[in-house]
C-alpha cells in the first residue's frame, strides 16, 4: 500500500533530480536487506562517480518503468471496485523511499494478494529483479 505524504507537490528538500528514489528490498522474513538506488534528471541516468549512482541490475529498464507507470504506483488515486485475488506471490517485500518529479514518495511493496503481485511486477525492474521479482511469472 502507498503511505500518504503530507504534501504532493515540491518540498524545499526535493532532490535536484527528476527521479531519485532508494529501494530497500527484504526477500524473506529475518533476511539482510539490500539497497538499491535510482536517479535521473531530465531522463537521464546519473554519470556522477562520486555520487550514489544508479546501482540496479538494470537501471535503464528501471527508470523506464518508473517513467511509465510512476504516477499510477506511486500516487494511485482510490479505487473502491478493485477486486483483488486472495493469492500469496512470495515472502518479499521493498520499501521505495524518495522523489519522482518534485513530489515526496514512501510506498510499500509485497506480493500478498493478486492487486499487489501485480504492483510488483509493474516496477519489477525497479525493485532489483531479484528472485521476488521474477518468480511465478
């Protein structure tokens, strides 16, 4: 589920890129999380060596399924209707953390139910395409 910000438009603390979010993605229960980055300006990737670059296994598929469907996932507007399977993908979960084009992101990924394996599969390239990621495709 998305946690609410308490602004969605630009804060003084907004990066200076368009895309610059920090994944912490947990595979299973007890296990040692990992840290992954993202960060574009104007669609591009960041070249800057001493930064924290783009440190995804694949940071071009990332940015363009974040650049897709980053409105939708991110700042979902209700759905009263949605319908979601009562099926468990996997034990994984991801934390996104950051900015998407001036606005303030937190949302929360798992694969507990039909409606979220599908939010994880959307921004499976952002979320490091680990196992979690891919199985049951």
């Amino acid at each position: 589920m998305v946690s609410p910000s308490n602004s969605d438009t630009t804060d003084a603390n907004a990066s200076e890129y368009d895309v610059d979010l920090t994944v912490t993605l947990t595979e299973s229960p007890g296990a040692d999380s990992r840290i992954f980055h993202l960060r574009s300006a104007g669609g591009v990737l960041s070249p800057d060596p001493d930064s924290v670059d783009s440190n995804l296994p694949d940071a071009t598929a990332a940015l363009a399924a974040v650049e897709q469907f980053g409105e939708e996932i991110f700042f979902p507007q209700p759905r009263p209707d949605r319908i979601c399977t009562q099926q468990y993908g996997g034990p994984q979960v991801a934390e996104v953390r950051g900015w998407f084009r001036g606005r303030k992101v937190h949302s929360h990924f798992s694969r507990t139910d039909g409606c979220e394996i599908a939010r994880w599969k959307t921004m499976a390239a952002l979320l490091g395409n680990t196992g979690g990621a891919t199985s049951g495709s």
